[in-house]
C-alpha cells in the first residue's frame, strides 16, 4: 500500500486496446451493420444479383449470402456478428443466409431512434424477445402442414427444394437435383434418427469430366475407386446381392516398426523367415475366400 492511500491499479486490458462505450458506440455498431447489409441487400430473391468479389488471390461471383459474408474479410467487431449468424444459418438451416442478415440489421434499424433518445438496451432488449415471441406464434399460427408420404407433402418438398436451389450456381437445373435432394432425404426419413445428421450421412462426390446432368443418387455408400491394376478387365463390375468383406488389418507385407533383429546361421533360415511372413498372408486371403464374400 502507498502512502498516499490508493491501491495500484489493476490493467484488464491489453496495452494499446481501444475502449468505447456510450450511446455514441451503440449508433456506430448498427451503422457499421447497415453497411454490411447494404453489400448484400442486393443479391436477395430469385431476381438477387450476383457479386464478383476478388480476395487477390481468386475471384468468386455468387449471390450465396453465406459465401459473399465469408468473403468479405469485416473487421469491425459488431458486424462480425452478422458474419456469425449467417455462417449458424447455414450450417443449420442450409438456406436463408441472406435474410437472417437483413432481418437483424432490420431489427437495429428500428432499434436506433430508441437509442438515439436513450432508451436503455436492457429495456429494447426486452420488448425485442417479446416482439420474437409473438412472431414465433404467428408464424406457427399461419403454418400449413403437410405428411411427406403424401403426394402433396412430396410436392412440397420439391417446391422447397427448388426455392433452396434458387440462389445455387444449379439453379438452372432444378428439374433434376431438386428430385434428387428430396429421393435422398425421404431415404433418410425411414431410418431411426435418420434426419439427425444430413450433413454426414448424404455425401457428394464430386468426379472431374462428364456434365452436369450426369449427376445421379446412388442409395447407398459410394467410393471413388480407379480400376487400374493388371487384368481389371476381366473382373466383373456388376454385383447382385452383394456381401461385402470389411477389413481392419493389412494385405500385405510390412515392415517392423520397432528396429527388429534377427540372426541367422544359413541361408535356409532366412528363406523360411520369409515363407513364414507370406503364409500369414495366405491365411488372411483364405480367411477372407471362406468367409463367402464375393
């Protein structure tokens, strides 16, 4: 303790840190938002824009909200937020990261005359999560529902699918993946939990060459396998019913990882060394022809 009475002061912050607060720090975060939204205000709906955005090293055009957010490098920490939910909305939700931008820099927007007469946040806070209440309950209100295993739940699906697709660089084929996407998702359906992870359980497998629309479902699990050993031609290509071997051990001949030695007093020795290692790998091949996979 110093003489004159006064502790020392404890610093929080890291030296050269730059502290606002205050009215006038509320109306530069919702300014520096209304920015943000501005650069992709545009590219919302069917009719949306497309944006060239150039890092300096690529140039990406698209009018995918997400992709354009994550493109555009922000700095300020309030609009980084907006970054934030539009990267939750697509990783969620898949589609709407656009509009969840524009809604919330919307909501600051009627919020800024509130702050600009003082209102405290606690209080615009608190009428904002009413106000997100009562539109919960109207929207579920004005829902329509639909059972997917109907015709007209199908239909549905297709319409949304084709409205996601909207804004995809394939959006002018939507006659053959929004079918697509739905035949993969209804597989799903029927599965316990099926529709927990879609992200993990429908992959796309992307294969250079060819068009676009020979693109197809496969229901089931695909690998990208290259036939290029010896008398591939032969094999067969076409499996009915299939029963397939899954193994956790190796085919082949390894080395040891720990430094092995092994001494030896003539050359007999060592040949029965190596019969030894490949009859291990006889015995596995044999395993494998009984075991009835084809």
């Amino acid at each position: 303790m110093n003489g004159g009475g006064m502790r020392p002061g404890i610093i929080l912050l890291r030296e050269g840190t730059d502290t606002s607060q205050g009215k006038a720090q509320l109306i530069s975060n919702i300014n520096a938002c209304q920015v943000v939204s501005d650069a992709v205000r545009t590219t919302l709906g069917p009719r949306g824009m497309d944006k060239l955005v150039a890092d300096g090293r690529r140039v990406t055009i698209s009018n995918d909200g997400a992709t354009i957010m994550r493109l555009l490098e922000i700095e300020h920490p309030a609009a980084k937020t907006l970054v934030d939910i539009s990267m939750s909305q697509d990783a969620e939700v898949g589609d709407g990261t656009t509009s969840v931008v524009l809604l919330a820099v919307e909501v600051l927007k009627q919020m800024k005359p509130f702050v600009e007469e003082g209102v405290h946040p606690q209080i615009i806070i608190r009428h904002i999560r009413k106000a997100s209440s009562l539109a919960v309950q109207k929207v579920r209100e004005l829902a329509v529902s639909f059972d997917i295993n109907t015709p007209e739940g199908e239909e549905m699906l297709l319409k949304t699918a084709s409205t996601a697709l909207n804004s995809k660089l394939i959006a002018s084929h939507q006659d053959l993946f929004a079918p697509m996407i739905v035949d993969a998702v209804l597989s799903l359906s029927q599965e316990v939990d099926g529709l927990d992870d879609l992200r993990g359980m429908i992959a796309i497998k992307k294969i250079p060459g060819g068009d676009v629309r020979q693109s197809f479902l496969v229901k089931g699990v695909a690998f990208k396998k290259t036939f290029s050993y010896a008398g591939f031609e032969q094999m067969t290509k076409n499996f009915t019913n299939p029963k397939v071997l899954l193994l956790n051990v190796e085919l082949e001949l390894k080395n040891e990882k720990e430094n092995a030695e092994v001494r030896i007093e003539d050359p007999e020795q060592y040949q029965s060394i190596v019969d030894a290692e490949w009859q291990v790998i006889y015995d596995k091949l044999d395993a494998c022809v009984n075991c009835g996979a084809n």
